[in-house]
C-alpha cells in the first residue's frame, strides 16, 4: 500500500479510488501515463480558454455570469474528485473545459483594460502568460529534478497552510466589499494609478504566482510516488487531475503579474 508524506495524497486518496483491489493483474502506473493524461486535460482546457475568449469578446456582458458559473462548476468538480479520487478520469474534462472557459473570459477582461487606457501587451496577455506557464513549469521541474525543492512533509504543509491563509483572506476581502468597504490593492484598475496600492496589488501578485508554483513541486512528488508505489493505471487520472489544476491556477496569476506589470510600466 502507498505511504505519502504528502497529505494531499495520502491513504484515504487511494482508498477512495478503490484502485487496489486487482493489482495483481492491472497495468500499473507510469509517468509516460501522467504526462499524457495531463496533456489531454491541458488540450481541453486551452481550447475551452480560446472559446471563452472568442464568446467574451463577442459578447462582454457574458463575462460575469459566465464565470460565475464556471467557479460552481469547478468547484463542484473539485470536491467530487477530492471525495471519490476514480471520478477524475471524467469529471476531470467537465473541470478543464469550464476552467479554461472562465480563464478565456478573465483573460478578455485584462486585455480590454488595458486596451481602455491605450495599452497593449505584446502577442496579447494569452501568450505572454503562456510563457510565463511554460517558464514556471520547467524551473520547479528543474528544481525537483535537482533535488533542491522535493516536497516534504514540512514543505508541503507550509504551502497548504499558506493555501489555506490565502483563500481566507481573498473571502474576507470579497465579504467586506460588499459592504461598501473598498479594498485598494484587490483592484485591477489600480495598476494605473502606481502609488503603493499598486505596488501592493504586484507584490502579492507575484506572492500567488509563487505559491501557485510550489504546488507543482507536490504534484511532481505526488507522481513519482504513485508510480513507486505500483499503483494500478487508473490512478495517473487523479495525478493528472493534480496537475492542470495548479497549472490552471499558475496560468491565472501569471496573467495578474503580466498585466499589472504592462499597466504600472505603461506610465513611464
């Protein structure tokens, strides 16, 4: 049976799959295996995203309720899995297409506010944070690889507490708000202005982005714990699952980061 000192992937992950109980003749896990799944819900996700910008821009009221309705759904998606890890292998799609629905829209909305003060990112904000992805993606591997980061247990707690501390206040932040209680660096539109609240809203753009990141670290232990293990094939889907979540969520705040940096650098 697998033991990880990774709580994210621990005993109960693999009981709620219910892979082990044929072994004995299932084809057992691979990275090759990972990689491709998660190649697949990459595929899905970017193609989701270039729909949801080609809807957005066509139609920008559709922006809000359609990214409503992206965050129940995968939300929703997340938790089934979380709580029966063999639902990976279909709702794993469902979460990917909204995913990158909702990315495609909020990815509009960077370009369109930039573009309403006269600013343009260069081959646009979807390619930019693309590269920016792609970067983050091969400097944690290089560093797992290097073994300079490995996802400990003390590791891996740190970044879910600090996970943790972050979804808390991002709630408290939106709960004020609608109260009238305006928080300045949580605003975009900021960015144009400079002054500290500009600053504030990079540093912990950046802050995110970096947190985001080191959850790549998990998932890269994750996954080579799973195929140590002998794990039955099946499972590559929840690892997979693993993965595009957070390179969803570093595509996200590599796309914060690009546009405050394009809206602060556009006053020079």
């Amino acid at each position: 049976m697998l033991k990880s000192s990774n709580p994210a992937f621990g005993d109960e992950t693999i009981r709620n799959g219910d892979w082990w109980s044929d072994t004995a003749t299932a084809e057992v896990a691979s990275i090759s295996g990972i990689v491709n799944k998660t190649g697949l819900f990459a595929f899905v996700l970017a193609m989701a995203g270039a729909g949801g910008y080609a809807t957005i821009s066509a139609n920008p009221w559709l922006l809000w309720p359609m990214t409503l309705v992206s965050m129940v759904v995968t939300f929703g998606a997340f938790f089934l899995i979380r709580g029966s890890a063999r639902m990976a292998r279909n709702i794993g799609f469902v979460y990917a297409a909204f995913q990158g629905f909702m990315l495609g829209g909020i990815a509009v909305m960077f370009d369109n506010l930039l573009a309403s003060q006269g600013v343009a990112v260069a081959g646009g904000i979807v390619f930019q944070a693309f590269l920016l992805t792609a970067g983050v993606l091969i400097a944690m591997l290089a560093l797992y690889k290097a073994r300079i980061l490995t996802g400990g247990p003390i590791f891996t707690k740190v970044v879910m507490v600090a996970t943790v501390g972050v979804m808390v206040a991002i709630l408290l932040s939106f709960v004020v708000s609608l109260f009238g209680v305006a928080v300045p660096f949580m605003n975009p539109m900021n960015a144009f202005g400079g002054g500290n609240s500009a600053w504030i809203g990079l540093g912990i753009s950046v802050g995110l982005l970096l947190l985001a990141s080191l959850w790549l670290i998990i998932d890269f232990r994750r996954a080579e714990e799973l195929v140590a293990s002998g794990a039955p094939k099946e499972s590559e889907w929840y690892v997979a699952f693993g993965l595009i979540v957070t390179i969803a969520w570093v595509y996200l705040e590599a796309m914060r980061v690009i546009f405050y940096i394009t809206a602060m650098t556009s006053r020079d």
